[in-house]
C-alpha cells in the first residue's frame, strides 16, 4: 500500500509510477496531521537545519541518530 499525501509535488511525470499491484490510499489535501511522518520530519529539520555536511554519508547517519531515540 502506498500512502498519497497529495502534496503539491506528487505526482510528478519524472517519478517512477506506482506498480499496478500496490494500492494507492489518498489522503485529503492540506491535511498533514493525517500522516504520522510528517511530525517526525519536522523534528529532524528543527533539529539538524542550516548545517552544511561534507558529505551525504554523514548527513545519512546524524539522521539516524536524531531518529534513533524516537
């Protein structure tokens, strides 16, 4: 099952489709309490905006460790 937000850049024409055999539930327009992940995104980006990192790898892993607790 796939989850459509139906935020303003899904879909788009470049984004691989969906497989016929997944089914798409979507959610209504301009409702982000309705998507669980959307609180634990705005937890890392409180926590970890406006750092430059060297390189993806350590990007990757001080996500992991701001997630690791929840």
């Amino acid at each position: 099952m796939v989850i459509w937000d139906q935020a303003g850049f899904h879909p788009q024409p470049e984004l691989p489709a969906v497989p016929a055999r997944l089914p798409r539930v979507s959610l209504p327009p301009d409702r982000p309490e309705l998507n669980p992940t959307e609180a634990l995104g705005d937890v890392v980006k409180d926590r970890m905006g406006n750092v430059l990192w060297e390189t993806r790898a350590d990007r990757e892993q001080a996500t992991g460790e701001e997630l690791r607790p929840l």
